[in-house]
C-alpha cells in the first residue's frame, strides 16, 4: 500500500521536474533583453527602500536614479552639470544665490506637474529633524538647513529655500559652495510627491507605506512596475516624463545580486548585461582573455588604516610615521591585491577634477626605522604589542597579514590581527575601541572636501583623536569661502599635508571598481564616481 | 490521545516563551545597533531614530510592548526596511521557501527510503555499501558545493539548465530542489536502512514469510510499516527546518525565500526582523516536532495502546 503511494510521489515528482525541466537553447535574457529594450541589472542588494531622503546605499543610488530627477543631472562622460527639471539657473556673483528656473512640462508619474513647491516642500522633509535622514547634511550648504535640521531652529521659511513662483526656485547658500550644483543630482535632495506621502501617514514617519509597490508616484525617466524583494524590481519607461522621446531604454530590471560568485555565474549564463563585482579569483582571467567586457576604473574611495592617536605609543608622531613609512604598498598591491587596487600616500584620490593630492612620505624602510628609534624604539625593542582591528572580509585579512609581515621584517614590530564582524567594528571604531583600524571612504561629491571634513575636530567621522586649529580653520572657514578654484585647491592642498604631516591615518590604496559589462551596453562610460545616466544608456545587439 | 496533544501544547508554551526572551535580550546585547553605519549620524538624527523605534525606552518597557504586539500577531516595523513589516516580510518568503522545501522534502523521501529499504534487504553486500556510500558523501557534502558544482556542470558546461532564480525561467526550481534535497536524502537513507534492518528480524515477519506470502508483499506491506518509522520522527523537524529556509541555497541560486532574510537580519542588527524569524522558526519546530509524535503515535499500536492507558 505504501509502496504504491510512494510510486504515485515518484511518478508526480517526475513529471513535475519533466514539466519545469526545460532547456536553455532558446535566447538568453540578456539576448531577449538587447531586441527589446529591457536591461539586467547585477545591483548587489536588495534596497533597504525607495523613500530618497531615507536610504543610503549604492543599489538604492542605482534605482532612484531612474525614478526620480533632481533640478540638475550629470552628464556620465565628464562628470559636467545637465538640466534636470531645472531648465537653467543662475548664480549670483558673490556664489551664494541660486535661481532655479524649472521646466513647465516636467511631470509626476501620475500627471501632477512638477513645481517649485514640490522641492521646497522635499527639502523641508529631506532636512527635517524627525524624520531622521541619514543623508540630511547634503542640505547643510543651504542657509540655516544645519539648524533646522538640528531642530535648533523650527521655523522653515528661515531656511534658505523660497519658492518665487509655480517655476522659479530660489535657494541661499551659507558659503559659496562650489560643488553645490552636485549635491542637487544626489537622490538626498530629490523631489517626492507630497499628496502621496501625506495620504500614507505623516511626512516625517519613516514607516509608512508610500514608496512601496502600487503606492509611490515619481518624477524620473522611468516608473515602478513590479517589486518582488530578494528577487528583482523592475522599473519601466514613463510616457510622461518630460524627456521621454529620449529614453531608449524601455525597461530595467535590478537584481540582489549578493553573493558574487552567483552573480558572476548569472552573467556567463547570459542573464545579466551588468554585474556588480568580479570574483576576485577571476580577475586576471576575465582581464586577459575578455578585456572587452571588463571594467576596473580608479573609484573615488580610500582604503586607509586609521591610528588611535589618543593611545601610547601611537601618540607619537615618529611611530605613526614609521608605521606609515614601514609600508610597501606598491607590493601588496601587485601581489595581493592582484592590481585592483592602487598605490595611494593621501586621503584624496588622485584625480579629483584636478585636485591633485600632496606627497609627503614613501616607503622607506631605513627612514622608518631612523625614525622609530628616535621614538625610544631601537629596532623595535620595546615597542608594546598592538592591534590591527579590521572588519571580517578575506581581502581586508589579506591585506593586514601583509602589513603584519612588513611591520616585523622591517621594523621588528608584532602587532596582532583582530577582525569583527561589520556592526562590531563599527562600535569599536565609533568608541575609539583600537589601536590601528582599517577604514574606508567613498566620496559623496567630486571635491576633495567630501574626504577631508571628515577630520575637523571631533568631527563625528574623525575618531582619530586628531586636532589641528589650522586645519579646522581651511575646511571650515577659509575653503568654503574661496571662489577660485585653484586658490580653494591650494587650501585644500595646505589641509592635507597638515593631516599627513601629523598622520592619524595611514592611507594605503585608492579603490578601483570592477563591472562585467555585455558587449551590447552603450552609454554606460567609466566614471571616477561610477555614476550612470539612463538617458544616454542603450543596447545594441550583435549583427 | 487527546490529553497527550493538549499536554505537549501546554509545554510548548514556556518554551517557545524563553526563546522570545532569550532572543530579546541577547540581540539587544550584541556590539553594534541597527543605526550604526560607516558614515557618523548627527545625534538629532540617531536620537530620532531611536524614538522611532521605541529604543529610547527602558529596556522592559520595549519587551514588554514587543509581547503585547506580538500576542495579537505583529511581530513589528522591520528595522532595515523602512515602511515593511516583519509580518509582511516573512509571509512574502514563506511560499516560495516552501515550495523549495516541499520539492527538496519529496526528493529526500522518494530517493532516501528507496536507497535505504534496498540496502537493507541484503545487508553488508554491495546492494548495502553502494547507496550507503553515496548516501555518506551526501551528508558529508555542503549544499554551498553541491549548488554549484551542479550548476557548473548543467547551467554551464552542459548547458540545459538556469543558473539561478525562481520561477522567472523555465526548469529554474530543479537544481536548487535537488541540492537541498541530496543532504536531507541520505540522512534517510541511512535511517530507512537501519529501520528496515530492526524490522526486518522481528518475529512478525517470519510469521509473514512462514505463511507463505511473497518477499516482495513482505517487504511492502508487513516490514516497511515499522521500518520507515525513524524516518517519521525525522520528518518532523526535518520539514520545520526546511520551512526556515535555507540562507545557503537560496544565496547560491538567487531564491527569494526566508533563508537570506533570517541571515541579512542578524548582519544588519534588524531587532525585529531577528526576533520574527527566530520565534516562527522555533515554532515552526514546536508544531512539527508534535505532529511527527501524534503521527509516529498512530503508526505504532504500542504507543497508541499507552496513551490509551
């Protein structure tokens, strides 16, 4: 009797597998997608959400970036400022008034015309104390947004934002703020639609439902259409977004892509015409024998070790030096690395539109040890033991193992590894719990000063212990107030020899990203902040 | 019977009552807070944060509002997805995880007994080294190689099948069915064997053989019955175990089920999310855990003859 049930389980689960069983021969979706216009997207993560003055991560950048538009946008070859809904704008001479002129035709996804109204309604949410925005210090160039976003001050109309009429925006800036145009194409400072947030609840409740499937209304180049979460999401061309004739693209999908290897696997299956990351082990393959659908571009990020400067005998300048100098990173890059990251001795990545970053220090292992010694360490003779705190990831150990060796060999230094998981690190690091930690950055802007603000006095990224009355007098008050642009890089440049000088980090690489791209994808060019513009990117299918 | 079933719901109580406290406290304890990020937040920013999601409040006041939601089934906002509930979150994982799981389960059955009654019927043979071998390799083996290596050689190199996903492709719940099948197949296959090897000397089935019946209606009808019952009572929490998903399997082939949230939820300190999946899973436990009892109970007329005691 069981044994014939059991059949009748076997015989089912045959035909089930026969049934889905099927072949891959027909076209791959990558094929499908370049006939009609549909682009897969390896995007890493599932968005935490859609709501712009809530997330904070690159998959979210990804996806706001195609349904919502700022008053400006970006051109993706050189980084320059486009019109968004601002058709054009005017600034002041003295750098700190803007005058937005929006476009009559920009249009929400559900036919309400875009206006002035609209952004100074957003950015008062954006910057709103309650709301709790982690990106709300985008808004800190405008006049008094810092205070109001404090809830020092509750009046709003203080803020310098006025709306002059249905199309004219017009912002005041606290210092002339020459990247400020830059910070309107960031999703922080994105329009949302105010009729739909108040009709979920109040606008400063992070928790209602407004930007969930179904419910939210944008203003970009495409609209929402379909959300499965850990799956895809899925957005799709707007008919009514104002520029619509030139969108070529006619849908995108977006993938969690989290583990890497999958999503590698997910391209060579034909399944994605972008991934995220390249395995690392892979690297040297897909760059030798598919050059053509590689990418690795130098990226605005540092990777860096940060020193406790609070705790012996690292208050010491000679030691930090001598660590710093102890340190061949052109090696550890070749070797272990495999050439994906690059060489950096500062903060700022080179090649921030021009800015080009001082050079203070090399390796030099006999000027290190020199140096040590003068610090009361000969030969590293009762140098205490100390750590090196970095967070669980097999690169990062790699990385520190290396440094390990050439602390030993060429300083006669133990320190020991210790690596945490993500959220543990972090509350070691925001405690100032290390000795040496491992730390990176990204830029939020292209300017050398989304990098160095992160060392003002008690500056909440600083968590060094690092202190310098002049430094803090360039980023906070001569810089921002410099309308030249060479002269401003010269103060930058004076900051961070400064900070090098006195070293409470140790900057070792600068990042470089790493994309599979299919050869059919046009329009997505390399860019130091690997940003992209859906409106130039389209798909042309082999012959 | 009945007094049994009312019993062990009344025991599962308590239980499942530490395990919420113990999780509440213990997530709560860990370094590192849901808020924590790379990039420092103002404290107007993270003061906010925290009313919002009543972490200003003491310690039992959150525990004690967290079990009152909870007694009328809202297991919360989910920390790390603003504006979505545990609830919804975790219902919108479980049918496909248990899809997978159901796939896996009848996979694990079909080939598991089969392998394990046919080992057993020749015992220290090759009919018994063979698929108990395979079966041992099977165990030994992570889903995190068998996934891909079964992709490597039909997504890739053969060709015939998708490489991941759910139901957005053709044959794309093959592969991940059958990997998280193979573990679960040969845990049966050796428990059916050793089953089937007790059953098999007992003096009612060479009163069955004596009279004539033939091996195969044996075997079928007298020897399975009891020989498969180790396999029931690994059911139970075999199946609750599958339902909880599997954060291996589902990463490996890109499925949208419970496994990647339960994992996804402790990395990003979503209290809430932690809390839900933690108390459904063990639940989930609790449930099945019973009814592979009541169901090896009414399998086995000695225990059903206790409880009637």
């Amino acid at each position: 009797m069981l044994f014939t049930r059991a059949r009748l389980f076997a015989l089912s689960v045959t035909l089930l597998l026969a049934a889905c069983g099927g072949s891959s021969d027909s076209e791959t979706r990558v094929e499908v997608g370049n006939r009609e216009g549909v682009f897969h997207f390896g995007n890493h993560s599932e968005p935490q959400g859609l709501d712009p003055h809530i997330v904070t991560g690159v998959p979210e950048h990804h996806i706001l970036g195609a349904l919502f538009e700022g008053l400006v946008t970006k051109n993706p070859y050189d980084l320059s400022i486009e019109p968004g809904v601002a058709e054009s704008w005017e600034i002041s001479d003295d750098g700190k008034m803007y005058t937005f002129h929006l476009r009559d035709n920009a249009k929400w996804s559900n036919g309400d015309p875009v206006t002035a109204e609209d952004f100074r309604w957003s950015w008062q949410r954006g910057m709103s104390p309650i709301l709790g925005g982690e990106y709300s210090y985008m808004y800190n160039p405008i006049e008094n947004a810092e205070a109001y976003n404090s809830g020092q001050m509750a009046d709003f109309s203080q803020v310098g934002v006025k709306v002059l009429d249905d199309y004219t925006l017009q912002v005041k800036l606290a210092a002339p703020t020459p990247y400020f145009l830059q910070l309107l194409d960031h999703y922080s400072m994105f329009p949302v639609h105010r009729a739909t947030i108040e009709k979920f609840g109040s606008p400063d409740d992070r928790l209602t439902q407004w930007a969930q499937e179904g419910n939210i209304v944008t203003n970009g180049a495409f609209v929402l259409t379909e959300w499965q979460i850990n799956s895809h999401l899925r957005v799709e061309k707007s008919p009514l977004y104002w520029d619509a004739d030139e969108i070529k693209l006619n849908a995108i999908v977006f993938y969690p892509t989290e583990n890497l290897v999958t999503e590698e696997r997910m391209f060579r299956d034909g399944q994605l015409h972008r991934t995220e990351e390249i395995p690392l082990d892979k690297l040297i393959a897909y760059q030798t024998e598919q050059p053509e659908i590689t990418r690795v571009e130098p990226w605005i990020g540092s990777y860096f070790y940060m020193f406790n400067t609070t705790r012996e005998p690292l208050t010491d300048v000679r030691v930090r030096k001598a660590i710093a100098m102890a340190i061949d990173r052109e090696l550890i890059a070749e070797t272990v690395t495999q050439g994906l990251y690059i060489k950096s001795t500062a903060l700022v990545p080179p090649g921030t539109v021009g800015y080009n970053p001082p050079k203070t220090f090399d390796f030099n292992p006999e000027e290190a040890r020199q140096l040590l010694a003068e610090a009361g360490y000969p030969n590293g003779e009762g140098f205490p033991p100390m750590d090196i705190l970095y967070n669980t990831h097999e690169d990062h150990r790699k990385i520190a193992v290396a440094i390990q060796q050439m602390l030993a060999q060429n300083l006669n230094i133990q320190v020991n590894l210790v690596n945490q998981e993500w959220k543990v690190y972090l509350d070691s690091h925001n405690n100032m719990n290390y000795d040496i930690a491992r730390r990176g950055w990204i830029g939020d802007y292209v300017d050398p000063y989304t990098f160095l603000n992160m060392y003002i006095t008690d500056g909440g990224n600083n968590k060094t212990g690092f202190s310098n009355a002049r430094y803090d007098d360039i980023i906070l008050n001569l810089a921002p107030a410099e309308l030249d642009r060479d002269k401003r890089y010269a103060l930058y440049h004076e900051a961070e020899t400064i900070l090098l000088e006195n070293m409470p980090i140790l900057p070792i690489f600068t990042y470089q990203y790493k994309h599979l791209f299919a050869t059919s994808v046009k329009g997505m060019p390399d860019n130091i902040m690997g940003y992209y513009n859906y409106k130039y990117v389209y798909l042309e299918p082999e012959a | 019977m009945w007094r049994f079933i009312g019993f062990r719901i009344l025991q599962a109580i308590p239980v499942i009552l530490a395990v919420i406290t113990v999780t509440f406290f213990l997530v709560r304890a860990a370094p590192g807070g849901p808020f924590d990020s790379e990039k420092a937040v103002s404290e107007q920013v993270k003061a906010a944060l925290e009313a919002r999601y009543r972490l200003d409040q003491p310690m039992y006041e959150q525990y004690l509002s967290y079990l009152g939601d909870l007694l009328q089934g809202d297991m919360g906002p989910s920390f790390y997805y603003p504006g979505r509930s545990v609830n919804d979150l975790i219902f919108q994982g479980l049918p496909i995880t248990a899809e997978l799981g159901l796939y896996a389960l009848l996979i694990a059955l079909i080939i598991g007994c089969a392998a394990g009654v046919f080992a057993a019927l020749k015992p220290n043979t090759v009919q018994d080294y063979l698929p108990m071998s395979v079966a041992m390799i099977g165990i030994c083996m992570p889903s995190f190689l068998l996934g891909p290596l079964l992709v490597l050689i039909f997504g890739i190199w053969l060709d015939v099948m998708p490489v991941s996903g759910w139901g957005q492709t053709m044959g794309d719940k093959v592969l991940p069915s059958i990997t998280l099948g193979a573990m679960y197949a040969a845990y049966i296959a050796r428990l059916s064997r050793s089953g089937m090897l007790e059953v098999m000397n007992q003096d009612y089935l060479r009163t069955a053989r004596a009279k004539g019946l033939p091996e195969r209606t044996v075997v079928l009808r007298h020897a399975l019955r009891g020989g498969l019952l180790p396999v029931i009572s690994f059911l139970g929490p075999a199946f609750a175990a599958l339902l909880s998903g599997s954060f291996v399997v589902e990463t490996v082939f890109q499925i949208p089920g419970l496994g990647r949230f339960y994992i996804q939820a402790a990395f990003n300190r979503d209290y809430t999310m932690i809390l839900g999946t933690t108390v459904f899973l063990s639940t989930l436990i609790v449930i099945f855990n019973l009814l592979s009892d009541i169901v090896a109970a009414w399998l086995n007329p000695r225990l059903r003859y206790q409880f009637r005691q």
